[in-house]
C-alpha cells in the first residue's frame, strides 16, 4: 500500500508557505537510541483540501533529499484528503517553507476510508482556536468514565473494579492529550495568568498493567476499551519479543502494526492503545523456564523502557512487497500519546503479596491460611483479594525491573470467573459465545436450546480446567461438533432438522464426555421438551 503511495514522488512541487495555524515547539530527542536530532512539532493546512494537519520536522537526513545534512524537513500524510507530502521549511522563525506532493492514497479501493480509526482524533481536526470550543468538544465526544463503563459492562463480566479503574484511566489518559491541544490554543489566544501557570504543569501518562489468570477477561477489556474510544488498537505478544539486535520480532514491528491498524495516518496512531500480553513471561524468574531461546527477558524490558515512557521511534518504510527496509525513509511515531496496557497471569503472585503482608497482618490470619491449603475454591477467593492488593515492590520481587514498573502507575487484579460469571460469559455479553452458536445454527434453520444445567455444567468443566472464560469455547465445540457436521446435510424435508438440544446428558459430568448435544427432527419435539422440562 505504501509503496503505491510514493510512487508518485516529485509528481508536482507548490511553492506554498507552509502555514502555522495554531502551535509549533521545537525539542530534541534521540532517534534509534544513538542520534540526537532537533524537532519541530507544526501545525499546517493542507495544500491540497486546507484542512489541518500536525507535522513533524526533524533535521534528520532522509533519502529523499540525498541525505542532506542539516535540513528541517518531514514526511506527512493528510488525513483528510490522504494526500502525501514531502515538507522542507525555508525559514524556521516563523517557519515557512514549501510542500512536495508526492501522491495520494487511492481511498475506499485500498480500504484506506474504510473507518475512521480515529473518533478521538475528531476532536484535534476541528479544532479552531476556540478554546470554549474546545473544551466544549472534549465534554461532548470524550466518553465519560460512567459512559466507559457503562459500555464495558456490556461486554464484560463481573471485573467491576478493573472496569472502573480503566474507564478513569482511559478518560483521563485521552483528557490529557486534549490538554496539550487545549494548552496551545490558550496561549495563542494569550489567556490569563492562571491558565499560562497551568499551561507549565505537564500531566504524566499513565500506562496499565492487568494482573488476573487466563481467561480472566484481559485482552478483552482492553480491545473493548478500544473499541469504545475508537482508536487503533494492536495486541503484541511479550514473549515474542526480543532485545535490540536480536533476530526475533523488535519493539518498533509493534508500532509498525499499529500504524498499519490507522491505515498508516500518523497521529491516529500516535492516539492509538497498544496491548502487550504475556508480560509475566519476561520477569527474570521466566528467563530459563518460558523464554526457551538466547534473549534476556530484562533485556526485554529494557527495550520496552523508551517507547512505554515515551520517544519518537522511526518505522522504516516498506518496500515494494511490503517489506521493511531500515535504510529507506521512514515514519516517526511519538508515542508518549500512545497508552500502554500489559497484561499478565502473574501465577502465584498472590503468595508473593502474601508473604509481604506477612498474612496475619492482611486480617485473614491463620484460618485463610489453612483455607489456602484445604479448599481450591476459598483459594481462588483469598487470591483476588491478595492480588487486588498488589504493589510495584510485589512485581519487583516476582522479577520485572523496577524501571519497567515504574512506567505503570496503575495495577489492576483481576479475578478469575467464578461459575455464576461462566454462565453469564456464555449468554449475556452482545457476542456471547451461546449467542454466536445459536446464530450459527439458525443460519440453518435450526434452534439450537442450552438447559440452565447444562449451562451449569459447561461452567464447571471450564473452572475445572482452570483455563477460565477461554475454555468455554473448545467445550462448546466438543459438544456441537456433530450436530454441525449432520446438519447441513438434512436439507431435504423429510429428514429436516428442527432443533438442538444440550442438555445434561449431552454434557455428561464434570470429568466424564456425554453424548453430545442431541439432534431433535420431529417439528414438535422441542415443544414436548419444553412443556415436560417446564412442568
Ligand atoms: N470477564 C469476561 N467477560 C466476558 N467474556 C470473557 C471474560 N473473560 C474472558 N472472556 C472471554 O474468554 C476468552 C478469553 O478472554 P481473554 O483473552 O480476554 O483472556 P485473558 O485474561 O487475556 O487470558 P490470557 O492471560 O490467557 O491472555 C475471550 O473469548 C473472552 O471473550
């Protein structure tokens, strides 16, 4: 797709003064770890549609200019009209200087226009210098907590407190970007002393670390989120990361995949929330059991210190083929916008907590403790418990360094699913799995009927296999199997399919297979089913 982009390069040159609009501030970061270069952050209009775009300066050498030493310069893309160009300002105080076009995306055809991955970046486009406007806007379009939640719950079960510790996260995390937007149109309009006083105080980012066993919900709440702020959202694995200059799959192809997830448009990205899984696998404690291969997970974590925190991270472009080329141009991606959350199993974290607390002193005292060791049931309760309590020294000790904590300033324990939850996970978000599968087969003409016991029982085989939510689906499968293969091949009238039926001898018991969900074809059955489960 990018390759399309620039094909067109030098395609037409307007001398056009580059037009600040509303900010520019000019800092210095290192770009690859090892240079240092000067930037200019601008706002500009868009020669081809005038809409406002942010661009970024750097007197980084690109290949598009032969690598000439010392220019400001930069590659953009205009998110309204997806039109790229190449900026070179003549003069940097005020900063003027002319655009290249070099092409345009083909919009729909490439799927580029295919959504708009940036709700939340609506705000920052129309913004016109009115700063009531502005904070009118962020009133209107950023969802409340309540909001956040209230959607969460839609999809999510049980987890309150981790539902409302991330919905204040996530609007506060998308309030403290429209800050700094809010900020520069305050002081371009020369507001009052009291707002200029504000305008020094800079809000930290706040990244998260999701602590709860598998199947807990996870991944879920932050693809959920995501979908709620609607921003490009990536899942990257921990443990397939490596450290620099290892061969394995680097820090930066994160980002590269969210760019690729905001259809390549800078800023939508630079908005965007990165997911790190699996993140309990790169503790030190993990090096030697789970990494299986020559990197440290220190090493890991070191090398995810810079983009967590906050740095301007270069993604070489593709080539033809869609392939990365480090020596070609690239797109700079800020990411101190860009919010981080980790997730993670932490198993046994619980006994770590517990021993810090030194248990007598948590109030549970010797009876939890023996609990602890008699009742797997009580376990898992004690457990949440401890882990809502849980603290940076806690994740010290179980082997993440102490810088890498540092960059989350919010823990959240999340709890594993009790049998009451499993059963609501199976039928009562918007894409329940019950609800999937009974679409499915009404897609065949086919009613397919879970019995509350079997609902139960499905429940039970699940906590059994200690895999939480995410074992509800291969037991689903198992039992549906054969109803999904016999089914398409009753078309003829005669020996039509009228319903499926689990029940509790579909399940069997707990550690025992039953006979699978039963295939009902007499028009009436299910009725007499119903009418004698009823009575
Ligand atoms: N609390 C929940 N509410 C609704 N569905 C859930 C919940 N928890 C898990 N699920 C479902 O279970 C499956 C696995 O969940 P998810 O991937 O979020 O787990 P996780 O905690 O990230 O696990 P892991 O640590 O193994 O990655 C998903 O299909 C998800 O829809």
């Amino acid at each position: 797709m990018l390759s399309s982009l620039f094909r067109l390069t030098s395609l037409r040159s307007r001398k056009t003064p580059v037009g600040i609009t509303s900010s520019w501030s000019i800092f210095r970061q290192k770009w690859n770890g090892t240079e240092e270069y000067d930037h200019i952050r601008a706002e500009v209009n868009c020669p081809r549609c005038s809409n406002q775009m942010p661009v970024l300066f750097s007197n980084r050498p690109l290949s598009i200019t032969a690598r000439e030493p010392g220019l400001f310069q930069a590659l953009n893309l205009c998110r309204n009209c997806k039109t790229a160009f190449y900026f070179r300002p003549f003069k940097l105080v005020p900063l003027q200087g002319s655009f290249v076009e070099l092409g345009r995306i083909k919009g729909d055809a490439e799927g580029i226009s295919r959504k708009d991955p940036g709700g939340i970046r609506k705000l920052n486009d129309d913004c016109d210098g009115d700063k009531d406007d502005v904070s009118g806007r962020l009133e209107r379009e950023l969802p409340t907590p309540k909001e956040i939640y209230g959607r969460l719950d839609e999809f999510v079960i049980g987890q309150q407190k981790a539902k409302k510790v991330l919905s204040v996260a996530v609007y506060n995390h998308y309030k403290r970007i429209y800050h700094s937007s809010e900020k520069n149109e305050a002081s371009e309009l020369g507001d009052n002393d009291e707002h200029v006083a504000n305008d020094f105080v800079e809000l930290d980012k706040s990244n998260v670390l999701l602590i709860g066993p598998t199947g807990s919900g996870k991944t879920l709440l932050a693809k959920t989120l995501a979908r709620i702020v609607n921003v490009p959202f990536v899942i990257a694995d921990a443990t397939s990361l490596t450290q620099a200059g290892y061969v394995g799959e680097d820090v930066e192809s994160i980002l590269y995949k969210l760019l690729v997830e905001a259809k390549f448009d800078v800023e939508a990205a630079q908005h965007g929330i990165v997911y790190i899984d699996e993140v309990d696998k790169i503790t030190k404690k993990a090096e030697s059991s789970n990494m299986g291969r020559d990197v440290s997970g220190e090493g890991v974590q070191q090398a995810l210190l810079k983009m967590l925190e906050g740095t301007i991270v270069n993604i070489p472009m593709p080539d033809k083929g869609a392939r990365r080329n480090p020596h070609g141009d690239s797109f700079q991606i800020d990411t101190k916008d860009i919010l981080f959350i980790c997730g993670g199993a932490f198993n046994d974290l619980e006994k770590t907590i517990s021993e810090r607390r030194q248990d007598s002193s948590i109030g549970f005292g010797a009876p939890v403790r023996e609990n602890m060791r008699t009742s797997p049931l009580i376990t898992a309760a004690v457990a949440s418990s401890l882990l809502e309590s849980v603290e940076s020294d806690d994740l010290i000790a179980y082997g993440l360094i102490p810088e890498f904590i540092g960059r989350f300033p919010i823990l959240v324990g999340l709890s594993a699913l009790d049998e009451d939850q499993l059963v609501e996970v199976l039928m009562k978000p918007k894409n329940a799995l019950g609800k999937q599968y009974k679409k499915m087969f009404n897609m065949n003409g086919v009613k397919l009927y879970f019995t509350e016991t079997a609902l139960r029982l499905i429940s039970k085989k699940a906590m059994a296999k200690n895999t939480g939510a995410r074992g509800l689906r291969a037991i689903l499968e198992s039992i549906l199997t054969e109803a999904m293969f016999e089914i398409p091949n009753t078309k003829m009238e005669s020996h039509r399919v009228n319903a499926v039926l689990v029940d509790e001898e579909a399940l069997g018991s707990v550690d025992e297979r039953g006979c699978g969900a039963k295939i009902l074809y007499a028009e009436d059955e299910m009725d007499r089913f119903l009418a004698k489960e009823k009575h």
